[in-house]
C-alpha cells in the first residue's frame, strides 16, 4: 500500500502528530442481576488599526466575544470517507484505508474492537473473521475484502456530530482509585470524563477522537464533532450457540445454520487463572452490574482480604453487562479498559469492549449454549 499526496500527508499528520491547518501539507464475580437494558481553527478577522495610534478600547457595556469554536475538518472528512485500499500511513500513524475498513467491519457485526485506524491483531482477527463466513479467499485487508466491505457497508463512515445536553452529561469520576477497597466507597463507577463517553458511544479510542478533534471541548454541548458512524446493520433472530475462541481471542455468536452472527475480540483468561473449558449454558444477564469481590473465590487484589461491593457503572471490574454462566462465578462481561482487549489477561473470565459485551447480552438468553474452543 502507498501513502498518498500531501494533502493527504496533511491528515496523517493530523491524526498522529501536532495540528496542521487545513490545506497543509507535511474477572470472576458473580455480580447481581440489574435489570435494564487539518483542522484549522477560525479566526475573526483582525480589527482595522491606525498604524500610529493604538485602537480605541470597547465600551464597558460591550461583552467580550468568546472564542469561536474550532470547526470540523471537511478535509479530514472528505479524505478519510473516500479513502482507497492504498492510502495507508507512516508507521505509528493513522491510515484512512484502516479507519475506513474498521467502522464497516463494526457495521457488518465483524467488530475489530476500538476503533483506532491502525493495524494489530484484533482488526487482522476481524478481517479473517469476515472473509471466512463471506467466503472469500486472501489474506488481510486485500481488495476482494475491501469490495465486499464497501459493498455490504456502504455510506460515509465519519459524520459530524452536534453534542447534546445527554451527551455531556455527567456525573463523572476523573480520579477512579485502582484499589477496590476505595472503588466499594465510590456511589457509581461512572465515566471518567466526556471524552471516556463519547468514545464508548461511537466505538473510538479517546486518542482518536481527540486527534480528529483538535481544541474542541469535548464537555460543552453545541459543539460539532468528527465521529464514527458505526450504526450497525440489524441482526435478525437470536444466537443459537457462542463459540468462545482462546486461540483467536474471540467470541463468536452463531444462528441456528451455523453462520455467524456477530464476531467480537476478547480478552479471555490467564495463565494463572485460565478460562474454562467445555460447554456451560448462559445463567442470567445483568445490565449496569454491582461487582462482588471475594477473594476466597477468586483471586486476591492488593492487600484487600475481605469482600467488597463495587457499585455500577462502565467503570465497573466488569463494565456495564455481565453474562453468567452455569459454571459458578465465570462469565462474559464488559470492562472499563477496551484498549486492553486481548492485550491483557483477565481473571479466568472473557472479557470485551462495554459495547461489544452489550450487543453479544442483546443476542443471547437464558439457556444458550456457549463453547469454550482452545
């Protein structure tokens, strides 16, 4: 793959560097069953001045103007929705052709996790996932893949976006302390900040929106945004089976045909504490859980010995869904790191993006099988 010309240099480096104007160059718990569910900046023109007598200072009773606010990037907008399979970036940086590819994999149900616009293996997971149940021969993102996806998935995948009064709205906690003992003290495990929200609804990573997003305040409504568009094709039905793969580190939903549902990176298990293995059936789901921490159960955090009860909120050990199965204390659940996704080990349990662990709930019930394959 090439890198293209230098305007679209310009937003590489936008995305992965310093801001250029535009037109530049250059776990285990058994939780309690909650029922619920480049940019330029505007400038204001400069006021005439006598080039020998200061300006005239404003009148008392004149407000001052706030600052406008910075403005998306129709530039940024324009190159990565009509990205090619070609335009990729310099190491380190954000490539067009894998943002692009990345939101219609989430849209096909073929989720890569956060999205970020660079390669690893959750995304190379997810185009491996995709081409085998579409049946299409290659390897990676090559152009059969990348015509089957535009295909499937067509339509703009940045849009701007108004922020709304629901979208900034907190409460939130900006400093979650690491030890449960002070978390179990907390009212709820809310979002650190907006930008924590905002990724989670549009499947980003903070590093992303904020790169895309430049100056902008992420916490004051009325501001415009570039986002993600990751509305989802629908999925008709409900899961048959879920395949937990250990190898790949997936989790794969299957209708009653065998074809695949919906696809998901996970992180599942350790070496110390290793997922389970065989066939267990879903228990119960809870929606925005309550965290009981036992370590005689399960494994032992810092120097907390007795049980504790971690309230709610995507912050939560176990983020905002828990699925339980009938093998006591184990189950597939969210959690307050989706970067971390198969990147690190969890507790003997799976773990996914909140989102991801939120749609996989919204496809099972009470009953289904799931299949931990090594």
């Amino acid at each position: 793959m090439r890198v293209a010309g230098a305007l679209f240099a310009g937003v590489i480096a936008l995305l992965a560097g310093p801001v250029l104007a535009e037109g530049q160059s250059a776990q285990n718990p058994a939780p309690t069953q909650n029922p619920a569910p480049a940019p330029a900046q505007p400038q204001a023109p400069a006021p005439a001045q006598n080039p020998t007598q200061a300006p005239a200072p404003a009148p008392a009773s004149t407000p001052a103007q706030a600052p406008a606010s910075p403005e998306p990037s129709h530039a940024t907008l324009d190159i990565v929705n009509a990205a090619k399979l070609s335009d990729t970036a310099p190491k380190g940086g954000v490539s067009p052709a894998i943002l692009r590819a990345e939101v219609m994999l989430d849209r096909v149900n073929v989720s890569p996790g956060v999205i970020d616009g660079q390669d690893g293996n959750n995304f190379k997971d997810a185009l491996a996932t995709y081409a085998k149940s579409r049946n299409l021969k290659g390897h990676g993102l090559d152009q059969k893949v990348w015509d089957s996806l535009l295909k499937e998935s067509p339509g703009p995948v940045l849009v701007i976006h108004t922020l709304s009064d629901k979208d900034v709205e907190g409460p939130f906690a900006p400093d979650i302390p690491k030890d449960y003992e002070k978390q179990a003290e907390m009212k709820r495990l809310a979002y650190r900040s907006p930008a924590q929200k905002l990724g989670a609804m549009f499947h980003m990573s903070e590093r992303l929106l904020a790169a895309l997003n430049p100056g902008v305040d992420l916490g004051k409504a009325g501001g415009k945004i570039l986002v993600t568009d990751v509305t989802a094709m629908p999925i008709h039905g409900t899961a048959k089976s879920v395949v937990v793969d250990k190898h790949k580190g997936q989790v794969l939903a299957y209708d009653r045909r065998g074809h695949v549902l919906a696809a998901f990176p996970a992180t599942i298990g350790s070496r110390e504490l290793p997922s389970p293995s065989g066939s267990y059936k879903v228990k119960g789901i809870a929606y925005d859980p309550i965290y009981y921490y036992d370590p005689d159960k399960n494994f032992v955090q810092g120097d907390n010995h007795q049980k504790l009860k971690l309230p709610p909120g995507p912050n939560n050990p176990v983020g905002s869904v828990f699925i339980a199965l009938t093998k006591p204390t184990y189950g597939l659940h969210g959690t307050p790191d989706p970067d971390k996704i198969d990147k690190t080990a969890s507790h003997g349990c799976v773990r996914m993006t909140n989102w991801d662990a939120n749609e996989l709930a919204h496809l099972v019930k009470r009953g289904i099988v799931v299949h931990f394959k090594s």
